[in-house]
C-alpha cells in the first residue's frame, strides 16, 4: 500500500505542458542515463570481444564500490546510523 501511494504521487507530480496534458517523449537527461546504461551494458561485450579480464575486473571491483557507498549513504544519510558493517566488509577485503 505505501509503494502504491508513493508511486502514485510521483505520477501526479509529473510535469505537464501548458494546455495540462502529461509530457511525452524523451527529455535530454533521459537520453543521456540511457545512453550511459547502453554504454555500461556493452563492457561485458567488450572485455570479451577483446580478450582483456582486466577491464571485466576492474569494472566488477566499481559496481561493488558504488552499491556499498549507495547503501552506506542509505544507512548514514537517511537513517541517521552508523554502519560498522561496511568496515568489516572493506576491512576484510583489503586483507586479501
């Protein structure tokens, strides 16, 4: 219930142009994530076509970082806590 209010809440937000109907096609910023989201599809693609693991590892390694930081920011930022957890994790990979 609380996921269809919410959601229906950042439909009725949605922009409109002056006559009241709804916007439709694709706005720049739009363009551009999905451009990026094609890009970032294609690396696996790429790193096999090309025979370099190491493009394949090092992209892993980021999307690895980048979901701790976004959940650290979740924990840190909108619920207020501390997270010893992410320390551990980071901690116990930098033994490797």
């Amino acid at each position: 219930m609380l996921i269809y209010t919410l959601m229906r809440r950042c439909w009725s937000s949605a922009e409109s142009i002056p006559d009241g109907s709804p916007m439709s096609g694709l706005s720049p910023r739009n363009a551009f994530v999905a451009g990026v989201i094609a890009i970032l599809a294609l690396v696996p693609v790429y790193a096999e076509a090309s025979g370099n693991t190491f493009i394949m590892s090092l992209f892993t390694r980021i999307v690895i970082l980048a979901i701790a930081a976004v959940s650290l920011n979740l924990i840190m930022g909108f619920g207020g806590m501390v997270s010893f957890g992410h320390a551990v994790y980071l901690g116990i990979g930098a033994m490797r």
